[in-house]
C-alpha cells in the first residue's frame, strides 16, 4: 500500500470512528457514551504505530503517557453537564477546558513528585 493510500485509509477509519460515535449519541446519549468511553482512538494510534513499525518502547511509552494524560481530565465530564444547566454551550465548553488545564497542570506538578514528569 503506498503511502498515500496507507494515510488516507489512517484518516477514513479514523473519522469514520468519530462519526460513528457521534451518530450513537443521537440516538441514545448512554450507549453513545460508552463507545466514546472506550479508548478506541488510542487502540487505533496504537494499531497504526505498530503497523508503521514503530518500535515497542515507543508503543509502550504512548500507552504509559496516555494514562496519565487521561486523569487530569476527568472532572471535566462531571463539570460539562453542571455547566451546560447554567451556561451557553460554548461558555460551559470552554469553561471546563480552562479547568481541565487548570487541573493537568496541578496535576503534573503532583506526580512529578513521584517521578513522572507530564511536561
């Protein structure tokens, strides 16, 4: 497969995903949240290095680093609906991701502590 083909085919299945989840959503937001919820992006970039012949410790240090990536996040999908009943939706968007900044940065200073340095 050329390289133009293989990258082409990287972007269709990977926004197919994203279609995919947002159409489930329309039809019911608890399901549709539940396929979001599943790390199939980072399994597809894990799927597409591996293909590319990346090697393991590369593999291996994105999985590590998306983990910790992911905890700081968290709170913004319990304050995104707390916001959304109070806001507009692009003011309780960008609220929450002002605070999920906020608290990637506390939070990289925390587990920095323990030898993990997220910047």
């Amino acid at each position: 497969m050329g390289s133009f083909s293989f990258l082409a085919t990287k972007y269709l299945i990977t926004a197919a995903l994203v279609v995919l989840i947002s159409e489930a959503v329309k039809y019911t937001g608890k399901f549709g949240a539940l396929i979001a919820a599943l790390p199939m992006v980072t399994v597809l970039v894990l799927v597409w290095l591996h293909i590319e012949g990346q090697p393991v410790e590369r593999i291996s240090e994105h999985a590590w680093y998306t983990f910790w990536y992911v905890v700081p996040t968290l709170p913004m999908f319990l304050l995104l609906p707390f916001l959304l009943s109070r806001l507009n939706f692009w003011a309780a968007l960008g609220s929450a991701a002002i605070v999920t900044v906020v608290c990637f940065g506390i939070f990289a200073l925390l587990v920095r502590e323990i030898g993990i340095d997220l910047l």
